[in-house]
C-alpha cells in the first residue's frame, strides 16, 4: 500500500469508533438551515489567499460529521441542498469516499472568473447554464452529454480543457472543480502533518484547544480548525470530553 493511500485508507470506512459530536459545539439540530450555517462556518475556515482566491471556499462533507453526530440526516440535508440548486458535489479522486460541497453560487463566479477572455467561454457558459442548476450527479456519461445536454464532441473537449470536467474514464467525466489539485495536494499533506503531531503528543493524545494553538509547519497549508474538522470528522481520532476539555486521541493504523 503506497504512502498516500495508507493515509487515507479506511478514513471513510473504519469501523465506527467513539468521536467528538461536539468538537465545536454541535448543536444537535441538524435541518437544512443548520447544515447550511455549518458549511457557512466551516468555509470562513478555507484559505482563498492560499489559490490566489482561484478556487471557491471547499468543505468535505465528512467535515460537516464533526458538527452534526447524525450522519443520515447530514447526508439527507446535503441532498436537498443540492436538488435545490444551492450547493454542488464533487468526487475528489483520492479516495473513493471523499467528497467536496461548494456553494454553486460559489463555483459559478469562480469558474467564470477563470474563464474571462478564453475561448472556451461561451461552451463553459452553457455548461454552467444546462448542468449546474439542481445538478444532482457526480458524473455524466456520453450520452448524456450528447443527447440529454445537447453538447457536441468538440464542446466536451473543451470542458475538460477548462477544467469543470475531468475524464473519469472512457466516455464518462466527473464533474470538477478546476484548479484543484493543489488544493488536494495541500490537504493531504496537511492532515498527514496534524496527525503526526497528535502521535507524537504524550500517550498519542492532544487537547484541541492546544493543536488548535500549534504553529503550523510548512506542511500545514490550510488553518488548524480546518484539519481538526476533517480528522475528527473522518474518525481518524477518538474525542474524549474531559474536564480540561476535548481530548484527541490518535488512532492506531492511520499513518506509516
């Protein structure tokens, strides 16, 4: 198992451990007006300087787990988000389970933004207009594209040239986000990082309050708060409510 996949190995399928459902307060309220406020919060948390502000405030959904203890009801809220047209989906390619939310609002200024001047607006235009409104899919298939959307070959070509597809495999394309690869480079190296430093903490455990103090190492791109979230959310460390407050536990089997 390489590196990169022994870090994110079983992130999303370990089996269900104790965590923190209150890592920063959780309300246990869990309706679209408070899934909508908790990714408002978690996306102040983005680092839009880090992308020369290229990229639209990002938030993985298992993120939002770190807030709200019921996962169904999170998944069902983030549906409906989606089928009413506010918030998009993306699946990140580095693992099978990792998905990206981002306000549609969001990704269509920054898209268009990238595209100022370029021949490929006007076909990115029609992409925003045709597919982004209630886009409920992760992926679209060729005839989908061709028949349903109406694109012709050379359209979709220039879709992913553009960046807001990416070849999934022979006639199908996830939906994307351009310009994120370095974001997805920058977070996995930063969680490798702040896991590291909860290991390497006395008995392998941490108060969050004191990881959230830490300095940063060039590792560690994005703002501590946003990588607790993510570790917490995607149950890479136990949570443990003391009297000091929230201990984190690292979890053993989660880097080489």
């Amino acid at each position: 198992m390489s590196r990169k996949r022994a870090l994110i190995a079983d992130t999303f399928c370990l089996a269900k451990r104790r965590r923190c459902a209150a890592v920063t307060g959780d309300s246990h309220a869990d309706g679209v007006a408070d899934i909508r406020s908790s990714l408002q919060n978690l996306m102040t948390l983005f680092s839009r300087k880090l992308f020369n502000d290229s990229l639209p405030p990002v938030v993985l959904k298992h993120q939002l787990y770190s807030l709200h203890s019921d996962k169904t009801s999170v998944d069902k809220q983030v549906n409906e988000l989606r089928a009413n047209g506010e918030l998009l989906m993306f699946q990140l390619g580095f693992d099978s389970e990792a998905f990206a939310l981002v306000f549609a609002e969001d990704y269509r200024a920054k898209v268009r933004q990238g595209e100022a001047g370029r021949e490929t607006l006007e076909t990115v235009e029609k992409f925003l207009a045709k597919l982004i409104p209630g886009c409920s899919d992760l992926s679209f298939n060729k005839e989908k594209m061709l028949k349903e959307f109406l694109f012709t070959d050379s359209e979709i070509t220039q879709l992913v040239k553009s960046g807001v597809l990416t070849v999934r495999d022979a006639g199908s394309w996830w939906l994307s986000i351009p310009n994120s690869g370095k974001f997805i480079k920058y977070f996995i190296k930063g969680r490798k990082a702040v896991l590291g430093m909860v290991k390497k903490s006395k008995y392998g455990e941490i108060l969050k309050t004191e990881l959230e103090g830490r300095r940063t190492t060039s590792q560690v791109k994005f703002q501590m708060k946003y990588h607790i979230h993510d570790i917490v959310g995607a149950e890479l460390v136990e949570c443990i409510q003391t009297t000091s407050g929230t201990l984190l536990r690292y979890v053993d089997g989660n880097i080489n």
